[in-house]
C-alpha cells in the first residue's frame, strides 16, 4: 500500500474536510500523512492515529512558492526519499 503526504490546510474548509478525508482513507487501508498546523489538525483527528508534521508557517498567494522553506523541507528531508 502506499502512503500519501497531504497538506491539510490547503483548500476552502481546511483543515477540517481534508482531515474527514485523511481518515476515510486510513479506514481504507491508505497510509496518510498530513502536514501544517499540528495544533489546528489534532483538533479534527479524534483519537485517530495519522501521523503529522508539525508547520504552522502559511505560504500566501504573494509568496514565491519555488523560494519557500515548506517546499525546501519537502525536497530535501530524507523522510521523503524512496529508497
């Protein structure tokens, strides 16, 4: 099975909806992993275990998203490599 990172404070009723749709499919056997505000997320997991990376930091639709740290991190953390 896969597993699919997601960032759940993008999209129109984040980070509620996407969270409903992180735990449908962890019902359905899909490995997911959310990133953004831990604090906003856990409020929406109830009790679910899906593991989420912690980053509270917004890229606004002024910022240049080639030059931002969130998608630095995503590019270079090891966790993200496939071996």
């Amino acid at each position: 099975m896969s597993t699919i990172a997601v960032d759940a404070m993008g999209g129109d009723s984040a980070p509620q909806e996407i969270v409903k749709g992180a735990i449908l499919a962890k019902e359905e056997g899909v490995e997911v992993i959310l990133s953004g505000d831990k604090t906003l997320i856990n409020n929406y997991l109830e009790g679910v275990n899906i593991p989420v990376i912690d980053y509270p930091e917004v890229i606004s639709m002024t910022d240049n998203p080639v030059v931002s740290p969130q998608v630095t991190f995503l590019i270079l953390s090891p966790s993200f490599t496939k071996t």
